[in-house]
C-alpha cells in the first residue's frame, strides 16, 4: 500500500474531522445525519494517519510529493 495522500490533504481531513466532533458532541447535528457524519470523520482521521486513501487508489490521484511515496 503505497502513500497516496500529501500533507495538506492530511491535515484539512483531521480539521474536518474535528469541526464534525464537535458539533456532534455540542449537539448542532444529531440523529442519523450525525452519525453517518462521525464514520465519515472517523475514516477520514483513519485515513489521514496511514496516508492512503482508498478512493483514489482506482482514479490514480496523488496529492503527495514524488520524495514522500514508500
């Protein structure tokens, strides 16, 4: 599995992440709405931690530096 995501795309997921986590937490979104968005932060911080993301593995995007791919 090579890395397939750079540091920006990295960081604006784990961003997003939180502003969800929070707003579920302060309750502004609730119900199903928040939890099919909490599984969508929690893949994004899953993703954001291995560096790859599996729905641009089939579309060939990289947002990672050639010098970064292992």
């Amino acid at each position: 599995m090579t890395k397939n995501m750079g540091t920006a795309d990295r960081i604006i997921r784990i961003i997003i992440a939180a502003i969800v986590g929070v707003l579920y937490f302060n309750e502004v979104i609730s119900g199903t709405l928040g939890i099919i968005l909490l599984i969508v932060a929690g893949i994004f911080v899953l993703t954001s931690f291995i560096s790859f993301c599996p729905l641009y593995a089939p579309f060939g995007i990289k947002t990672c530096s050639l010098k970064n791919k292992q």
